[in-house]
C-alpha cells in the first residue's frame, strides 16, 4: 500500500491545504460545500475546514498553487482538442464543432457517500424492470389505481405495440441513468432518470484519463475504483440476453455526424468494439435484422440504440423518420434482435412518476427506497394539484411529457424566480391542463469548486452548482451493476445549466473500498491503459468489428500484452455507408491536393518571366476552367493576367463552387465525420486543422476571397499542401488493411489516375513538351522534379518525360505505377461480389510493361503537338478505364443496384 494514504500532512501539504482553501469562494448559504463536506452557513471561506477527500487530494498538490493549476488547466484544454472531444447543439455542416467543456477539479466521493448511492440506485433498477414488465404485461398497476393510466398508456412514450411481448433475453432494460443532487443535509436526492438512450458513458471516459493524468499521484492515493469493468459488464451482459448469445454481432444505432454527441457515438463504438451504424445501414429480411456491407448482409443480433424510441422504426413510429429501420420493431416482437434499451420505456422518464415511487417500491419491492427523490407532485391528481399549486413559488415547474408530442411542453421554471404576476399566469396554465404539468420541490444544489476566470480574465477558484449522473447495467446474468464513477454536470453559481447550454463537466472519483485500495497499481494500470487504448495511442484504428480489451484478461502476458494464440481472428465488417463514405474521403482528399498544387503552378507562373508564354498561358487556362477553379465568363489567363489571378484566388474559398479547393477540403472533413470511429484522434485533428487554418480569416487577412497579397496565397497553399501531404500520410500507414481502407486508396487512385493523365494530354497537346518552362511545368504538377532532374539530368527529351511519368514502377506520381496500383487493390477486393473487381482490375491499362519509346516514338517532333502519338491513346484509356471503374464501384458497393444478386449470402 502506499505509505502517502497514511503518511501525515507535511509543511507543503499544509501551505497548499490553506492556500486552497483561502482561495476557493465557499457555497452560497443553505447549500452544501464540497470542499469543506458541510452545509454553508454565516461562515467566511477559510472558517471551514476541507473534507478528507479534499485534504488527500490537496496532499499532492503542488506547492506552487496557482501556477501549477494554470500550467494543469492548459493540459487539459490541450488535450481536450488534441483528442477532438467535442459537443454541439446544433451540428452543422458549416459551423466550427465546439470543444467538450471540463474542469479541472474531479467531484469526490468517499464510500459512505457512495454505498447509499450505489445501493439506492441497484434498487431503483429493480422498481423500473418491474414497472416496464407490468406496463407491457398483465397492467396491474393501473388497474389497481397504484398508477393513473395517464402516466402509462396516456404517455406519448408508451408503444402499445409492444405489449404483450416478452422481453428479449428477460429484461427489458440493459442501462439507465440517474440525475442526483446532494441537499443541505448532506444526502443525496434523484432528480430524473433516463432510461430510452441515456449518454454521457462516453464523455465520462474522457473525463476520467484526462483528469487522471492531471493529478496521478492524488489519484492513486485516494484511491479512485476503476471503470473498465463496468464496461465489460454492459456488452457482455447484451450478449448473454442476446439471441446469439455470447458470439453475438452487437452494433450501435446513431443518428449521424449531425447529432450533439456523435463524438461520443464514435467513441464508445470504437471503445466498446461495436459496428457503428445508422438506419439506412440495417435492413429488416424475414423479421431479422441485418446490417449491409461490402460482404453482403450480415445478421445483428443487439443494437445498443442512441436514437429515441419515436424515430427507431418509420413503418410504426415516425413515417417522417430518416434514422431508424422500417420493421425493427417486429423484430424485436419476434424475439430475433435485442434492443438496449426495449423500445417503450421512455415513460419512465417522466418527473411525475417520482412522486409515486415510493409506494410503488413498498407494494412491488416491499421495501423503503433507499435513495429518496425530490418530492413531486403530479397535477393530474386533484389532491395533489389542491395541497401544492398555493405554493409554487418554493417549487420547480416541470412538464409531465416530453418534447415532439402532441402533448403540452416546455423548459423547467423556477417558481421563486417568478413574478407574483408570472406565478399566476402559470398556476391558470396549470389548471387548464394539469395532467401536463408536475410539480417538484426546489432543492438547493450542493457546490463544487471549480477553475475559472474572473471578470477581469484571471483565473480563480468559484464554486458552482453540480448535478451528478451515475449509470446501473444488466450484467450476463440478469443482475445490477452500478458504474463506480458518473459524469458531474456544472452549472452558473446562480443555478445548474445543462450541457445544450453551455455548462461544464467534471470527472467523478469514487473512492475504493480497502480491499481494492490495496492494489492501486493494477487499478493505475487499468486507468493508464484505458487512456491509451481509447485515444489511439496504441493502434491508430482498431478494427471496430474485432473484440476491444476494457480491462487486463487472464490471457495477458505480465507485461499486459494478451497471447496472440488465444485472440480469435475476425474480420472486420465494412457497411456500405461507411465503404462509400471512405471512397470519397479518398477521392475528395486527392482532388483537393491535385486542385492546390494547380492553383499553386498556375499562380507561379502568372508571377514569373514566363507570365507570356502563350502554351503556358493556354494551358493553366484550360486546366483551371476544366476543373473548376474560375467560374465561367472570366478573362482567359492570355486576355488579362491580373483577372484571371484574381478569380482564381476568390474561387479558392468558394463554398458554393463545387469544384473548389476550400469545398473539397470541406468535403474531406464531412465524409470523414461520417467514419470518425475508424479513424485516429491524430488523424481527425489534421482533418479540423486543415480546414480551420484554410477558412480562418485570420490566415487570409481579412475574409475569405478577399486576400489580395499573391505571396500571402502561395504561403497559404504550401502550408495547406503539407498538412494534406501528414494527411496523406495518416490515410496511408495508419489504417488498418480491409476493404474500407482500399475503397478509400481506390478512391485516391482514380482521382490521380484521371486528373493526371487529362493534366499530360493537354500538356502535350499545348507544345509545353517543347518549352523548357512548360517541361518544367509539367513535372512540377506531377511533383516529380527532384526525381527527373536525379535520374536525367537535364535530358529534357519526351521519351525521358513518359518515362517517369508514364511507365516508371517506382514513382507514385507516374501513371503507370497509378495503374498499377489500381489494378492490384480491385485485385485485392476479389472475394466480394462474386469477383466483379477482377473484371474491373482488367480494364486498366498497364502501362509499366511499355517503353516511352512505344508510346512517343523518337521520329515524332516534340515542339509539335502530334494526336496520332500513341501516347494520347493511351492517356485517353486512362480516364476512361478511372470513369468506369468508379461507376462500376458505385453501383456494386453504394447504390446497391445489384444487391439482390449479391447479398443473397445473408
């Protein structure tokens, strides 16, 4: 055991115990301090004492006080945005994604404090399976008047359609979440709990490793229980339940890159091991789920949901529904897929039904409940309406039934935060229509201390409100198990916020039992080895298909390494939307360096002494107009210089030109959103890199389109030019080898194949082959002039050019080592529908088995542009074979034209 847990304060402990207490602004009056574990009274900040868990926590602390939390809080927000955790209201396509928003100082709890928490919520757990199997069974508690009929089956939350039918695997609930508050008294009250697609388990993993690192050695000697096994315990336990049992196939339903948390989504698919996926992935056949992917259908037996129940099925839910899977729900009816959570179990979110469950819990449980709520008071009771409406300025105004139904709702109201007058208007409101209001006792949150920045911008330990949320699962064998942790919620000093609107979060330390405590380097381990397993320190994109570690096995060698021998092989499942996603992230990504090293060449040459040169003028005219990169009707680049440079610089930021360099980066970034499960936080980072510096005004000078600096744009572009170049990179040695990976490198290579052999035959069709500039030109879009002038010299001869950039092997920017590759991926891709890449691998050209000779005899004239060159034959073989293959590609793979041929395998 560590000596430090017993080993008394030190001088410097002592200074830091005072200087943070000294520093920390205490709880308002009436409520409760976490630092200094009491209620707030007539005291002044340093009266108090801290609680042991604060006193252990500043034992390993630095000395230094303020300067070393700045120096933590710097690391902390770096590491936020290192790892791109981020959380947004509204997602959209061209808005910036906003930083996830932590503390610096996690929430304690000793045990005391969480054994009543744990118990109280283990049994609550047992109250809510109860009700769920009464509500969807024989309804004896409504008809028994222990539960107004209004609150169940008059609930928008409740499907009828599920009644009757028996859970998947015996239960109907797999997680819930708890929303607590500590009162005056020190105890702990249950606010909410959300049961239909809970979140936060993946943001709270964060929390834990980055705060972790902030402060080891503070952690290690509280001790904190470790979280991993939890985990285990939610996928394990889905399995069991579900029909597969444990070789099951589970997935995760999100509803997309749009969605607030489709961060976490990502995060706990890629933590967790699971297929992330979304509706128009899964397919209902026979009353069986299926996801599609490039191997054909493949059977799903658990989706871990993130969809609410309203939108999971269009043919009975939602018709308007774009997130869900037409038949999910007979699916379910018919016992072939477990849904976590059963469909139908929103109604048990309602606040009304807090102020029933205590005598629920005496006639189903025959016990007290061991964790109290807030008190409640539903106003469809006229008892219940008649002792509480004449005091609702002491109360919170909460509705009974959530948003997007027919019913009446709106934002909670604090009734002391009202008018004599508002209070009024809102108990007339109540009584037109009490059913939809509940009525709930205002309970004075307990503070946490926080750091943050005054009003004059520096920075300063404040208190704020907190809210904690906790987790329960269903293990494999029907039991509870209560994650040792939770995500704390932190508000504005005057009242909690809720993440939409901008509040904070913190880590949660649950303090180990002694039995535990002693071994607090397997626990540290643990800590340290979740934090590299989810942050793509170990390998950068770990196959989401495979099984994920979340704790050290049995099967792991000391050094924490599991026996290769005893890891089961799979393969990795690929989905068509993520296969189509991947192929134009690839293609979107090449095309914007092939359009930024155009613009770069072009911009060159209208500042060079070679700004004259008709073929040169012609060329980089024809080239920016064929893709895109002026828009139509400007002066060509030989009728006005100044024009045409200025146009193609507005054009580069353009969002509503298609074709330009800013939308294709843009597009880069979205279709990466799309699989973000599949890739490394580094390689997500120089995707949001990328885009952000290109867009940033700041960068441009002013807005964007409006740089008129020439010299400005070409540092822009070269510094854009390598992050795509690290990209490239990351696209290329830090994924995994599947068919997503090669849709993605065949992406890529069509592009190239196509913009580069349309880039050579109007190169030579111009006469640039016979101008030294327009060589030079010319090897430069290739970017291959260190490799020329290292083989040739200065051998400046069309057979030397066709050489390295037509038939050489060895140079990746050569069109025949393109082919090649090609060639060799559709290859690679013949075991999927039924061999159809082979076909499409034929219609390639090879190019490395001619001689530069073959394709531009020596007779010929280079200062001529000859259409008879072989060579022009086969530059147009090129870009049709890249045209068919991604039509081919797109209809096998995306369109799904020929999926009935090919997905017969199911």
């Amino acid at each position: 055991m560590n000596e430090s847990r017993h080993s008394p304060p030190t001088d410097l402990d002592a200074q830091a115990m005072s200087w943070l207490a000294s520093q920390a602004l205490a709880a308002p009056e009436g409520h409760w301090d976490e630092l200094r574990g009491g209620a707030t009274a007539r005291t002044t900040e340093a009266d108090a004492l801290m609680s042991k868990a604060w006193q252990t926590f500043t034992q390993h602390l630095d000395a230094d006080g303020l300067d070393s939390l700045n120096r933590r809080m710097a690391n902390l927000q770096r590491q936020v945005r290192d790892n791109g955790i981020t959380y947004n209201v509204y997602a959209a396509a061209d808005q910036p994604q906003r930083p996830w928003s932590l503390d610096l100082f996690p929430l304690m709890l000793e045990q005391n404090d969480w054994q009543q928490i744990e118990a109280g919520v283990l049994q609550r757990m047992q109250l809510l399976e109860r009700i769920m199997a009464d509500a969807y069974g024989p309804q004896k508690l409504v008809l028994n008047g222990q539960l107004p009929a209004a609150l169940i089956q008059g609930h928008p939350a409740y499907l009828p359609a599920m009644h009757g039918v028996p859970p998947v695997g015996g239960r109907y609930l797999s997680l819930a979440a708890f929303d607590l508050a500590r009162g005056p008294d020190g105890c702990w009250w249950l606010l909410s709990q959300r049961t239909q697609a809970p979140s936060s388990l993946g943001y709270l993993l964060e929390n834990r490793q980055i705060v972790s690192r902030l402060f080891p050695q503070a952690f290690e000697a509280f001790p904190v229980q470790r979280l991993a096994e939890t985990y285990r315990t939610l996928i394990d336990g889905i399995k069991a339940r579900s029909p597969a049992g444990a070789s099951a196939h589970i997935a995760m339903l999100t509803p997309g890159p749009y969605n607030e948390t489709y961060f976490e989504h990502a995060y706990l698919a890629r933590y967790l091991g699971l297929s992330l996926v979304q509706g128009n992935d899964l397919t209902v056949r026979d009353e069986k789920l299926y996801l599609k992917t490039l191997q054909g259908l493949q059977p799903v037996h658990g989706l871990l949901k993130r969809v609410d129940d309203d939108w999971l099925d269009p043919l009975e839910m939602r018709a308007d529904s774009t997130l869900g899977v037409p038949g999910l729900l007979q699916a379910v009816r018919s016992g072939n897929v477990l849904v976590a959570n059963t469909p139908g179990s929103g109604f048990l979110e309602s606040n009304a039904l807090l102020g029933f469950m205590p005598a629920l819990a005496r006639g189903l449980l025959g016990e007290e409940l061991q964790l109290p709520a807030i008190p409640s008071w539903w106003c469809g009771e006229a008892a219940a309406l008649q002792d509480v409406l004449p005091r609702i300025s002491s109360c919170v105004i909460k509705p009974t039934y959530p948003y997007n139904t027919d019913r009446q709702s709106f934002e909670p109201v604090q009734g002391h935060a009202l008018s004599r007058r508002e209070q009024d208007e809102w108990a007339g409101r109540i009584l037109r229509d009490p059913d939809a209001h509940t009525l709930q006792s205002w309970l004075p949150l307990s503070h946490q201390p926080t750091w943050q920045n005054d009003s004059d911008g520096k920075p300063c330990i404040q208190s704020r409100p907190v809210v904690l949320r906790v987790f329960a699962v269903a293990d494999a064998q029907g039991d509870w198990q209560v994650l040792p942790g939770g995500l704390a919620r932190l508000g504005t000093r005057s009242g909690i916020a809720s993440m939409q609107r901008g509040g904070s979060s913190a880590d949660v330390w649950v303090q180990a039992p002694l039995a535990m405590a002693s071994d607090s380097t397997s626990v540290m381990a643990s800590e340290a080895w979740q934090s590299m397993s989810s942050s793509g320190h170990t390998v950068s994109d770990t196959p989401t298909g495979s099984p994920r570690r979340l704790a050290p096995r049995d099967d792991e060698s000391p050094s924490g390494v599991a026996n290769v021998s005893s890891i089961p092989q799979r393969q990795r499942l690929v989905t068509s939307r993520a296969a189509e996603n991947l192929f134009w992230m690839g293609r979107y990504t090449e095309r914007t360096e092939n359009t930024l090293r155009l613009v770069r060449l072009s911009l060159e040459i209208l500042g060079s002494e070679n700004q004259n040169l008709a073929c040169l003028l012609n060329f980089i005219d024809r080239m920016a107009t064929r893709h895109g990169l002026v828009r139509v009707g400007v002066p060509t680049a030989a009728q006005a210089h100044r024009v045409f440079e200025r146009s193609l610089i507005a054009g580069l930021w353009d969002k509503e030109l298609a074709t330009s360099v800013g939308f294709n980066l843009r597009a880069v970034r979205l279709a990466a959103a799309s699989v973000r499960e599949r890739l490394s936080p580094e390689h997500w980072r120089l995707l949001e890199q990328a885009e952000s510096r290109f867009f940033s005004a700041d960068t441009q000078g002013n807005t964007p389109g409006t740089l008129a600096d020439t010299v400005q744009v070409q540092r822009l572009l070269a510094d854009t030019s390598q992050m795509l170049a690290a990209l490239t990179g990351a696209q290329t040695d830090r994924m995994s080898r599947d068919d997503g990976w090669r849709l993605l490198s065949i992406g890529r290579h069509i592009e190239r194949l196509q913009f580069l052999s349309s880039a050579l035959s109007e190169a030579v069709q111009q006469g640039l082959i016979g101008e030294q500039a327009g060589f030079d030109a010319v090897l430069d879009l290739f970017d291959s002039t260190i490799s020329f002038h290292a083989q040739y010299q200065q051998s400046r001869t069309p057979q030397a050019l066709v050489d390295l950039l037509v038939t050489n092997s060895d140079n990746p920017r050569s069109l025949g080592w393109v082919a090649h590759t090609l060639r060799s991926r559709l290859r690679r891709m013949g075991q999927l529908a039924d061999g159809a890449t082979l076909a499409l691998a034929d219609r390639v050209p090879q190019l490395i088995e001619l001689s530069p000779e073959t394709l531009w005899p020596l007779a010929s004239q280079a200062t001529l542009p000859d259409k008879a060159l072989p060579l022009h034959n086969a530059l147009a073989q090129c870009q049709t074979a890249a045209h068919e293959v991604s039509d081919q590609l797109c209809s096998l793979f995306f369109t799904h034209s020929g999926e009935a041929r090919y997905s017969v395998g199911a």
